[in-house]
C-alpha cells in the first residue's frame, strides 16, 4: 500500500462530528461581541502600512471606557488601510480623534 493510501484509509476511519445547530447568540456573548451599532461615537481613519500597531497600542493605555476596531481595508506599502474605530466614551472618541484623524 502506498503512503497516500494508509493517510486515506486513517481519514476516513476517524470519527466525524456534526454540529446540529450554532447558536450565534450564545458564540457572541462568550466572546465578548458588541455590534458596532452598540457604541454611541464611531470615527473612521486611514493610516499607512504599520502605524495600526502604533494606535492599539496608544488606546490600550490611554483610553478610560470599552472600544472596538475594525479593519475595512488592509493597508499595503503602496496604499494607506482604512479603519473604523468605535467607543462608548465621548472623551475617548475626542482624544483619539485629535491624536490620529
């Protein structure tokens, strides 16, 4: 028997689980899941390739109240990644916004 057929033979040999049903609400509230129409300010940045880094790092230490990012387009070296970042605190969403928009 060749190799590729002792590999078929364990695959099909393995037990297979099926998920009956995923339960969304329960997989978002276990992470943590907060939908963006959740946070009261929201601001829109583009940044070019390496400076996110930078920003989470800057809001880790510096914001008071929960935020959340999202990353609509990946930045390239040729081209700036937009993202969206949201907030419950007014403070916050002015202080990042006079630090990075």
């Amino acid at each position: 028997m060749t190799e590729t057929g002792r590999i078929g033979n364990q695959i099909e040999n393995m037990p297979i689980t099926v998920l009956d049903s995923f339960d969304l609400e329960l997989f978002r509230r276990q992470i943590n899941w907060r939908d963006e129409n959740s946070f009261c300010f929201a601001r829109e940045i583009h940044k070019p390739y390496g400076e996110i880094d930078v920003i989470l790092q800057w809001c880790k230490t510096e914001l008071v109240n929960e935020w959340r990012w999202q990353m609509i387009d990946m930045s390239g070296i040729d081209r700036p990644g937009r993202y969206i970042f949201y907030f419950d605190g007014e403070l916050d969403c002015l202080a990042f916004t006079l630090k990075w928009a």
